[in-house]
C-alpha cells in the first residue's frame, strides 16, 4: 500500500503546486507540454516492451540464485530501455534529449551523432 501511496501523494502534489503556478502565473509555461508528455509516454512504452522482454527471457534460474536474478533484471533491463530511449528520443525529440545527452559526457556526445 505504501509503495502506490507514496508516488500517488508526489503526483497529486505536483499537479496542486503546477495549477498553483498556472493560476498566479499564467499557462504560457506549461504550452507544448502535453504534446511532449505524450511523445515522452508512447517512447517509454515502446521502450519498455524489450526491456521487459530480456527480463522474462530468464537467462539465471531464479530458484536457485534470486539475488543475482534480481541484479541481472535490473542491469539488462534498464541498459535495454535506456539504449532504446535514447536511441528513439534523438530522432523524436531531440530539444529535450540533446541538453541531457551533451553532459552525459564522451558517450553522451557519441550518441548525438
């Protein structure tokens, strides 16, 4: 219960705080965010399937070594979505993904090529 109370109470708060900000300070700083927030969720979805793919492949038997199951779910999947994201984002959106990827460092700037 606690882990679905937690993000539910950190959305709820920041959508309060963005009408908050939108009543007092006018909604030019939220235009376009809808069009970038539904990009954002269809590259995460379509990120995310792979990822989920190479977890449920079952590489390690979870019988009998859970802990490094665990840590090799954690590894492939996010190394599977984060390559998938970036690689999708460059060419979707890449306003928001080049400042992120310029401070990424050597392979950060490697990827924006």
């Amino acid at each position: 219960l606690l882990a679905a109370v937690s993000p539910a109470t950190t959305g709820l708060s920041a959508a309060i705080l963005s009408l908050w900000w939108r009543r007092r300070f006018g909604g030019e700083s939220f235009g376009g965010l809808g069009s970038v927030f539904l990009k954002v969720l269809a590259l995460s979805l379509l990120a995310g399937l792979p990822a989920w793919l190479v977890v449920k492949a079952g590489f390690i038997d979870a019988a009998a070594h859970p802990y490094l199951e665990a840590l090799y779910a954690i590894g492939a999947s996010g190394a599977c979505f984060g390559l998938i994201f970036v690689l999708l984002s460059r060419h979707i959106i890449p306003e928001l993904i080049r400042p992120i990827l310029q401070k990424a460092g050597p392979l950060g700037r490697r990827l924006l090529r």
